[in-house]
C-alpha cells in the first residue's frame, strides 16, 4: 500500500514539474522602452488575437508571431490562447475572409523576433526560454 501511494505521488510530482517546464518553455518580451513589466495569460491573448490593439499608454500595440511550424509558437498557442496553432489560424482565416482585420506578422526565428522587438517600442513577442534578452525585456505572466 505505501508503495502504491508513494508511486502516485511521485507521478503527481513528476506531472507538476513537467507542467512547470511548460510554462518555462517561452518567454514574453517587449522593447525596453515599454513600462511593462507583468500581464495576465488574457492580456497577451487579446494583444495577439487583435482583441486589444493598444498598450495601456494608448499607443498601438504590435504583436509579432513565430512561424506556424515553429514548436515555440504551437507552445506558445496552448499555454496563452488554450488553442492549437490550427485553431488560431482558423480563426485568423475568419478575420481575413471578412475583411476585419490580419494577423501578427511572423518571424521564422528567435532572432528575428529579437530583433524585431529592439526595433519597434511598440512590439510585443515570444522566444524559446534560452533565448539571449539582451536587448529586450521579459514580462512576467501572472494569473
């Protein structure tokens, strides 16, 4: 019985860390220039779904997706959105046919939404967690 118990928890265990790298697996960044520092998993849902277009300073917020084969971005679509990148390209799909609006334009790697990020004081990302933020600046996700 204390085997058995002792199995489950260390599975219990091992699910909660596997879940924290996860959540690890990429990080938000912004242009240093923006006052930033923390939003919610909503917030950056609706700044990439085009739902809210403007920091809270009032200027127009520019997201800036990884490509669609990218594993960051699949990641990035399940954590934040609670979607798979199919999902979202749908709904993109939807937004374009009806003539609302266009989706983020996309990066084809860390770098070049690194870059992108220092170039623009209004741009908002995501790269893998061991990309170098030298030049950007990482926002804390909060509940």
């Amino acid at each position: 019985m204390k085997i058995v118990l002792l199995a489950l928890i260390m599975h219990l265990l091992m699910i909660d860390t596997a879940s924290a790298q996860e959540t690890a697996s990429f990080k938000i960044i912004v242009n240093p220039t923006n006052n930033i520092s923390s939003m919610t998993k909503e917030q950056v849902s609706e700044l990439f779904l085009k739902k809210v277009t403007q920091w809270e300073n009032g200027r127009k917020a520019l997201p800036v997706d990884q490509v669609t084969s990218s594993p960051i971005r699949e990641k990035f679509s399940k954590e934040i959105h609670d979607k798979s990148v199919t999902a979202i390209n749908s709904y993109w799909r939807q937004k374009i046919f009806s003539g609302r609006d266009v989706p983020p334009p996309e990066k084809s790697s860390d770098a070049d939404v690194l870059a992108y990020i220092a170039e623009n004081a209004d741009a908002v990302g995501y790269v893998s967690a061991n990309a170098p933020i030298d030049k950007v600046k990482v926002v804390k996700i909060t509940k």
